[in-house]
C-alpha cells in the first residue's frame, strides 16, 4: 500500500507478513478503529460484533453486505466505505503530519 511505501522510505523496515495486517489493523481491529465502529453501529451489536471475525477488511465488507440494515437503507451499504476512508485518512494525518483526531470528531465526519 502507499502508506507502507511512506512508511519504509522514512526508514520503517517492515516484516511482509504484517504489510497484509496492516491495512486490517487500521480499519478494523486497532482500539481506535473499534472505538469508531462501536459508536456508529451503536445498537447494530450483532455487525459490530463480526469485526472480530473477520480476517481482512474484504471478509468485513462481505460479512457487512449479508448484515441487515438498522433503518439506514442505502446508506447502510456506503457505510463501511465511508468510515474506512476517514480511520484511513487520520491514520496518515497521524503518521505523517502528527495531527490526531478525537473518536467524536472522526464520527462527525462520517455523518
């Protein structure tokens, strides 16, 4: 991915094995990212609780497809795109501007 690229340029040498569990870490099992997913799904307890099964971000986003929507209609299927793309964009801001983000204002972004 392009942030591993960043990252190994600015001398972070890292195992090929955690490159694939990186993008995974980020999205979906890092305690910010869980801290994320709980406070959009809120109620929807059931798909929160698929994150922890899921092995890659592909298994989460089939297993979110199969999910029954909590009233949210055709937001429901933009959803995960939507709160993927900001932890991912935050991740970067972190690394590489050193600029961190509240769980609140990530949450409001994705509203």
């Amino acid at each position: 991915t392009l942030s591993v690229d960043n990252l190994k340029r600015k001398g972070q040498n890292l195992d090929p094995i955690w490159e694939h569990e990186y993008t995974s870490h980020i999205l979906l099992h890092c305690s910010k990212s869980l801290e994320i997913w709980k406070a959009i799904l809120g109620s929807s307890v059931e798909t929160y609780a698929v994150i922890f099964v899921a092995d890659s971000v592909e298994d989460w986003l089939r297993l979110w497809l199969k999910a029954k929507s909590p009233n949210f209609g055709e937001l429901w299927q933009m959803l995960p795109f939507a709160v993927c793309w900001l932890l991912w964009k935050t991740c970067n801001n972190l690394i590489f501007a050193q600029k961190d983000c509240t769980v609140e204002r990530i949450c409001n972004e994705i509203k």
